[in-house]
C-alpha cells in the first residue's frame, strides 16, 4: 500500500484553490455606475449570496485544515479525493452568481444545493480515504466518531434541492442552518488532540 | 482551551487571498482603445485609487505577517477572526473600482471609509482573540502595548465617512493621512524582539 | 555544474500557477439569465470541456507533485523547464473555452490537441532536465524507467489532431483515453519509494 | 537596526501575486467566436505581447527567487520594497493587453518600456535594501558583483521608449534584447554558492 507523500503540497495546492474560489466571488459584484447609495440596493442579494458562499468555503478551509493538521501522509488517491472536492467547491462561485443575480429564484436555489450536496458527499470520501490509510484507530478516525454532523448534512440538502420549488425561504432556511451547525466544526479535532496530550 | 494548530496554513492562506484581492483590482484597469498617451488620462482616478488600494492592503499583508511572526500557535477561533478580516478585505477591489470610476463621489468614497473601516474593526479583533490565547504578558500583548494607532484609525474612518458628503477632499485627505501612519507598522513587534534578544 | 537550489519554492509558485490555471477556467461558465434549469442546457458543452480540462491539469499536478518529490535540488535551467511547461499549462483555459462555446468544433479541437501535446513535451523536458542533474541510476530515473505512457501520449496527441477535422468524436475519444492512462499516474514514483523502504 | 523577519512569507506571498500576474494576462486572450484556425490570426499580437510580459515575469520571479535563496532574513522596509516591485509587475498585464491589442502601436510601446524601466528600478532597490542588511561582504553582494547588467538595463529601456514613436521595432527589439541578457541571470548566484562549497 503506497502510502509515501507528505500532506504540505496538497495543502498548499488546495489553499490556492480555496482562496481564488473565495475571492474571484467577489467579481460577480457588478461595479453600479450610478453614485447614489442606493445603487448598492439592486446588489443586495448578489451581495447575501456571497456572504453565504464565503461562510461555506470558509468552513471548508478550516474543516480541511483541522483534518489535514492530523494526517501524516498521503498517497495518490488522496490527492484525486482532495481534487474531486475542489472541482465541486469550484462550481460555487457559479452557482453563488446565478442565485444571487436572481433574488434566489427555484431553479438557481435547487442548483446552488445540488453543489453543496455533491462538495458536502466529497468531503466525505476525502475523510474515508484518508482514515483508510491511517486505521480506524487513528487520531483522525476517533475525532470524527460517528460523524453525526457530517451525515445529517447531505439529508439536509437532499430536502432543501425540491423544497426550493415549493418555498424559496424554507430552502435558503436550511442552508444557513447547515452553515450555522458548522460554523465551530473544528472542536472535535482539537478536543482530540487535547486529549491526546494529557 | 484548545489552541492547537501551528499558523503556517493560516498564513499561506492568508497570503494566498491577499496576493489574489491586490492584484484582481488590477483588472478595473480597462485597456483604452485608442492608441495615444491621452487615452490613459480617464483612467487617472482609477489609478489614483489602485495606488491607494495597492498601499492599504500592502499595509494589512505587513501588519498580519508581522503579527503572525509572534504567534506560536491558534485556534479554530482565530481562524474565523482571520476569515472575517479577509471578508472585508475582499471587498476592497469593489469599492475602489467604485471610487475610481466614480471620480472620488460622496456616496463611493464613503462607502470605501466603510470597508476601510470593518477592515480595521476585524483587524482588531484578530488581534485580541491571538492575545487571548498567549496571555497579556505576551511578546505581542507588550509589542502592541496600549495600541493608540488601532485606536485612532477607526475614529479617524468614522470622521471621514459623514465627511465624503461635505468635501471629498478632506475625506480622501483623511484615508491618505492614515494610510501613511501605518506605512510604518511594525517597527514595534520588530523593537519588541529586538529587545528580547538581548 | 550549479545546482543549489531547493524545490520548495518551485513547487509554491507551480501550485500557484496550477491553482489559477484550474480555477479560472470556470469564469468561462457565464451564469444564465434566465433561471430555469433548462438554462444550463447550453452550458453542457462548455461544462464537458471544463471537466475535462480539470482532469488533465490535475494529472498535470499530481505528476508534478511525485516527481518533484523525489527531486531534492534543482537549477537554474530546471526553474525555467518549469515555466515553460507552465506556459503551455497557462493557455489550457483558452483552449477549452474556445472549444466548449463552439461545441467541439474541429479547428478548437485540434488546437486543444495541440496545448496538450506541447505541455505533454515540455512535461517529459523538465522530468529529462531533473534526470540529467540526479543521474541515471537516480530514483526518479529509476520510477520513470523506459517511460511508455510518456511517450505514448504525444503519438496519440499527434493522432488527435488531424482527426479532428475527420471525427469530431474520434478526437475527442482520444484526448478522454489519454486522460484515463493518466488518472493513476503516480503509482511508480510511489512503488520505487516503497521499494527503496524495503 | 531590526532584521527580524524570515523570508518564507515574503517568497510566498510574492509567488502569489507573480502566479496571479503571470496567469491573468492569458485572460486578455478573448476567446475568438469563429470556429476556423484563421479566426486566431488577429489574436498573433496579443500572443507574441503575452510571450513577451511571460519571459519577462518569469525572468523576475527567477531572479527575485535566487535573490531570496541567498537571504537569511529581511526587515519591514525589504517587504516594502518588495511591494514596491510587486506594484510594478501588477501593472504589466495593463499595459502588455494594450499593446497586444493594439498592434504595438507607439505609445502603448512606449508605456510597456515605462512600466519595465520602473520594475527594474524597484527590483535594484529591493537589491540595495537586502545587500544594506547583509554587508558589502555577504554572498549576494559579491554575486552580484559591479552588477553590470542591472545598470545596463534601465539605460536601454530609456533609448526604447522614445525609440517607440520612431521606429516601433527598433524599440520592440530592445525589450526582445533585454529579456534575452537575463534570460541566463542565475548563474552569478549559482557560482557564488558553489564557490563557496569549496
């Protein structure tokens, strides 16, 4: 089992990626040409779409850096687990535009789900990946334990993508609950690791 | 209290997301059609306020690496703290593309003393969470000491701010004028250690 | 002979390169108008070529990432080996849009093939550079050994090329087919690793 | 005298704005509508100005990374002064699509060899500031020695400038020349630290 590559340069791929995601967002806020104050009302909702956004790929970085921090080494299929993840995070400025340029219209809602569902199903795999090579005994594997968040995620999203059609509130609801639920996802790694030192 | 993660992922992250904000302003530079020296003269005010841009967020790179050179180690909580400091950096091309194409209006300059301002605001917060782990008796807690220009920068945006919509030319004055007070941040952090080496 | 440099600043500025490479390819995906699902139906192509594209500069990256990690010091000409196979990286994203918006025309087609092959033979430049500094008996030189699949790509590229202007399908087949012989790339630089443990 | 600081943040976070600069420049290449080879014909002088300003980049992250590995520590004013030159480099995208765009016509030519003559100026600045720490006695000042390329540079790009509404390819022709004299630079540094070895 090859099991050879430090995690450095995967990290530090992935920040550059996570950081142009997090920032070419900001592009999609059309510079107004009038001079009023209020020019910046019609930029409302592109600009609460990126807030949202930017909350989600932050949690992500601080979640991929908590797991990172903890694995020793990684092999081939880690890095293509970890660039599977970026490609769906990459998507989210995207879908961020196409949902906040339409006040949150169904179609775009249900779409911008569909992303984080299919970043939130990547992240697992990546998580698996890497717990495989480290043992289910490792730091890692008893930081994440049953995973309750990281399940109950996806099942949320799954009933947000059809709800958008029904109700646009209740959808957007529950993607800032999942932000929220994440906003200190890191405990359990640090808890771990607290532990470990005693 | 978990404080467990060493800052090198922070930083290059940080680095990453400041690299990519200063030079993505560079992009509001519209390349003239015309093909003699006077048709750069339209784009003096958008230069004006990408050398002032260029300079605030070279001020922030500086500060946060200095900052970050007496920090041991962080934790999740700092990391959002950094993530709310990158937020409002992150709109700083916005404003600016705003303010210069804009000629300096009331309503963009005092937007841009806004963003200018929450920058500042987050700064500071940034600050206190990584004295909160290290103690007041820290080399940083000592460097910053009672901190008059982090105080004085804020006061000196919210005076600027109401000011744009009476005289832009005080207004502007005012971001120059603290721009410059900064452009020699961190003689302080480096005295500090300069002065535990001996 | 100079060769005094490490490679962890070659490494930093490839992923950096890389990470914008990959990431900026999806400004091309102009978000819709209209907010119907059926929107994104003329995204697919474009869409099918940035999946593409993603998957080639992620061998790209994975690659590089091996063989520099067997690589303990480079030089002068190995830094712009590097660049060189980073400029022809650089040009993928023009090459997939000009082939997505057009539906896999065959003039963008065969051009796509043409960045590939370029970057394919500026790749095997650098990997020959980096062997002439380690010897022949190095464990890079060892892993690559007679190195078919590096070989083999650039015929089938040169295949590709003119078929385009024959079967659109043909052609693209065989970029997707290069692009599956590469997915598990890495597997010899990581077995003479094991090997050199045992 | 404070000289506190490491170089690794300075290395990363200059790789950060050099990778961004290199890479967007390629987004000035718009992506033709046409879907026959000739339709890249008028695009041949954005791309000969992108070779140009990639070589000339390239040549400045090569230097600036020989430059650094040789060293040990820097201080508030250095990271100025490397801003100071980021600055510079930021604006050669600008001017390289303006040129590019404009069949190197004479004042977009001219403004090119502007922004040339200034970065090479905060490059020898930067130099003078990192020698100043380290004594006239250091390895990188008897590397760079009477520096005779470095002051032949800013000469020949102030003939190129006024050349350029003259004769445009005399005036291309320098820059062409310049780039080729650097295109080897490393070497000095490389035999100052083999020399050492000794």
């Amino acid at each position: 089992m090859p099991a050879v590559l430090g995690t450095s340069r995967l990290e530090a791929f992935s920040d550059g990626v996570i950081a142009i995601i997090i920032t070419i967002m900001v592009l999609e806020l059309d510079v107004p040409h009038a001079t009023t104050l209020s020019a910046l009302t019609p930029l409302v909702p592109v600009f609460a779409s990126y807030i949202l956004s930017f909350i989600y790929i932050g949690i992500y970085w601080s979640n991929h850096h908590h797991m990172l921090h903890v694995t020793p080494r990684v092999e081939g299929g880690v890095l293509w687990a970890n660039l599977h993840l970026l490609f769906w995070l990459s998507l989210v400025p995207f879908v961020t535009a196409w949902m906040g340029e339409n006040h949150f219209a169904a179609a775009p809602l249900a779409t911008y789900g569909f992303v984080l569902l299919m970043a939130g199903i990547a992240y697992v795999i990546l998580q698996q990946r890497i717990i495989a090579i480290q043992g289910e005994d490792s730091l890692l594997a008893r930081a994440i334990g049953p995973d309750l968040k990281g399940k109950l995620s996806p099942i949320l999203y799954i009933i947000a993508i059809p709800t958008a059609f029904v109700s646009r509130w209740i959808s957007g609801a529950i993607y800032v609950i999942v932000a929220l639920t994440w906003l200190v996802p890191d405990r359990r790694i640090e808890r771990a690791l607290a532990a470990q030192e005693l």
